[in-house]
C-alpha cells in the first residue's frame, strides 16, 4: 500500500483515503486501485469479499475541479462494477 493512501478498518467498513491535486488524479485513481486490490486479497484471505456493489466512492474539492474531471476519471472499477462518485452537494 502506499504511503499517500490511508485504510480504515471497523467491522465490516473499511474506507480508503487518498489526497491528489486535480492535476494528479489518474495517479490518484492508480493508487486506489492497487490498495483496493490489495484489500481484497486480505478479505480473500480471512474469508471475507468485498461487496463492489456497495463500495461508495467520494471526490472532494472545488466545484470547478471537480467538474474538470472527466467520467473515466471519477469513476473506480472492481470486479466489473463501475463505482460511480456519490454526489456530496447540490
């Protein structure tokens, strides 16, 4: 796992949390995804799974970053379910 990449475990949560610049988002994405394939085989390996179908994923940042991001950009990909951003605000 990466240094820049942050994971909480509590029960059957676990949250990932990574800090790029707009300008680093695809590095971003990388990073996550490696610490979410890296998780799942620790599920995998306590008989847990991951549940793609109820991973959430959240970007912060101002409104105009955060439209500057294209659709590939905001999204993550695990095990064929493409894990679309959660809206935080209106």
């Amino acid at each position: 796992m990466s240094e820049l990449t942050a994971i909480i475990l509590f029960a059957d949560d676990k949250q990932l949390y990574t800090a790029v610049s707009p300008d680093e988002i695809h590095g971003g994405r990388q990073r996550l995804m490696f610490c979410i394939s890296d998780l799942q085989e620790w599920c995998a390996s306590r008989r847990l799974q991951l549940n793609a179908s109820k991973t959430e994923l959240i970007w912060f940042g101002s409104r105009t970053s955060l439209r500057r991001l294209s659709l590939a950009d905001s999204t993550l990909t695990i095990d064929s379910v493409v894990v679309q951003p959660t809206e935080c605000c209106p």
